[in-house]
C-alpha cells in the first residue's frame, strides 16, 4: 500500500472543531424551541416553531468548524421576508441573520458561503456568521469556482417548474469579495465559462498547498472511474478528468483546508458533500466527511468507494465508462 494511504489509514477519526460549551435546546410549555447553556442559563429564548423532531434537552450540534445555531422553523410573531427560510444565531444568543431560501431549506454553503437576505437584498456569510459580502444585490447565485452570478433589477416569474424563473434587471459577476468581473477579451483553458463569457482563473497558491493539491492530482483517474461508472453516456478521458480547487483554508474553528472537486466544465461536484475533502492545517492528513459531519480518513473512503463501484459494475456490464482500479 501506499505510504501515504497507510500515514492517513493510521490517523484517527478527529472531532471536526475544538471543544464547544455543549448547548441545549428546551421546548417551552407553548411547544416553541429555544436553547439553553449547561448550567441552565437561557441563551435563547423559546420562540421558533420546530418542524423536525428537536426534543426536549437535546444537543446543539456543533457543525464543521461552525459557530452558528440555525433555526429552521418560524418565529413567534414571525414578520413575513420574502425568499427567507429560518434564522441563525451564533452561540452566545446573538442574532446573526436570515438565510436564503434554496431546495425548501436554508440555502446550503457553497465554497465556504451561505447566501442570506436583509432588507430583501442577499449577500453572503461565513461559517461563523461573519457578513464576507454585504447584502446588496436582488438576485445572486452560490459560488462556483470563485465566481457568483448576481442581478439588479430583476424579479420572479412563476412557472410550472419547482423554481421560479428570474426575469429582466441587470446581470453580472462577482468575485469572492463581491467585487463585480469583467470577462475576459482573450481566455486561456484555466479561465471559466459562464454565461458564453469567459472569466480569470481566480485561485491562486503558495508552495504548501501547490502539494496539497498535489495529492489529489495523484489520484484523479482512480476518485474519476468510482465517480463515472454510473453515467451513462459514454465520456472519453479528458471529459472525466476532474479539478480540486482549494475553496476555504484554516480559521478559528476550522483547521483545515477544504478542496472541491470540479468536473471538467467547472461545475461544482462538492455542493452536497460527494467528492469535498480536507486537509489537516500541516497538510498531511486527509479525510472527508459524511452526511453525519463525521471526518472519514480519505483512505477509508476511497477502499468503500471502489467496492461500490465494483458492486455497480457487476451489476450493471453495460455501464459505457467501464470501472478499472488503476493503482497509484
């Protein structure tokens, strides 16, 4: 086995943040949800209606490397804000903001940021709650290999679809410090298509996480063929190459690089917690992590991904992208 899997296979299943006064929800005798610290002390009071099942002394969870307590039902008393879902706080009871409503839920991070609205205008915060881009712009999508599409002007449109569409304003790119793009006159292979425009290719790398990178370089055609091997159309070996990009680098309450992995058009593969990895703050221990939080050492992972992928295929000979365990 490699030195480095059998490094990472060594390393223990870590606690994802440091330590964190263990917070308690409690229900009040009007059935509303509100958190209290361990010695009893309200930290919140009990004004969110509660739709999923939080019980009486419960724990707040600690999240990854997150400081915030979201709360994903109504509030008593609660003022209608269009396109908001729930509320978060952080973890001394101060209200922080309302999140961007996305899939029915509190919109989901996207490279590190979580969309929220104030005063019917979204910007973007951090995992700690820290407003990164002030709220300023009617419309903006999540951020995708360091670029959000934003607009002024523009409105919804009902359709037959899940999603409204949004219609008319004025459209543009922002960049991760909400500074707006231009696109590009000349573009290169590392530059990004959006829209039909093309714009700079926005990460940039010391030497140390040049080798971090590195790593995952090292084993793109083995984490591609598990991804690939149930997709039907058949896709030549440049389709199936993928990119790992470094979206967020050790902080308070989170010592660790994250690195997504983008498919060969630059589409995020790490929205919902498929193919995102982290690297210790030395870089030398790998995992990823469940849909639990749990940190899983990239060697686990890949060893259960492969058997799956070995299963499908057993199962499905026909698959076009057909599996092979190319070793390293």
């Amino acid at each position: 086995m490699n030195k480095i899997l059998l490094l990472i296979a060594m390393i223990p299943v870590l606690a994802f943040s440091q330590k964190q006064e263990d917070l308690r929800y409690f229900i009040s005798k009007d059935s509303l949800v509100g958190v209290k610290n361990q010695a009893g002390k309200i930290i919140i009071p009990a004004e969110f209606k509660d739709y999923t099942g939080i019980k009486d002394g419960e724990s707040v969870p600690e999240g990854i490397g997150n400081e915030t307590i979201l709360f994903a039902g109504g509030k008593r008393n609660d003022k209608y804000e269009k396109n908001t879902f729930g509320y978060v706080y952080d973890r001394k009871g101060n209200f922080l903001y309302r999140p961007y409503l996305f899939d029915n839920g509190a919109d989901y991070f996207s490279e590190g940021l979580r969309r929220f609205v104030k005063n019917g205008k979204i910007g973007f915060a951090d995992r700690n709650g820290k407003t990164v881009i002030q709220p300023s712009h009617d419309f903006a999508a999540s951020f995708n290999y360091g670029y959000s599409v934003f607009c002024d002007g523009c409105d919804w449109e009902k359709t037959d679809d899940e999603h409204p569409a949004i219609v008319g304003g004025i459209w543009g790119v922002m960049n991760i410090k909400g500074e707006t793009v231009q696109p590009l006159s000349k573009h290169s292979g590392k530059d990004i298509d959006i829209d039909g425009k093309y714009y700079p290719y926005s990460f940039q790398y010391s030497g140390k996480e040049k080798n971090i990178l590195q790593f995952f370089e090292k084993y793109n055609k083995i984490i591609s063929a598990v991804h690939y091997v149930n997709v039907y159309n058949e896709m030549s070996e440049e389709e199936r190459k993928l990119l790992f990009e470094i979206v967020e680098r050790p902080q308070e309450n989170f010592p660790y690089y994250q690195i997504n992995t983008y498919d060969n058009g630059k589409r995020n593969l790490a929205a919902f917690d498929d193919l995102k990895f982290f690297v210790s703050e030395d870089g030398k221990k790998v995992f990823t992590i469940n849909y639990e939080d749990k940190m899983i050492p990239f060697e686990k992972w890949l060893k259960e991904e492969i058997r799956q992928a070995e299963e499908y295929q057993k199962k499905h000979s026909n698959n076009p992208n057909k599996f092979k365990n190319i070793p390293n």
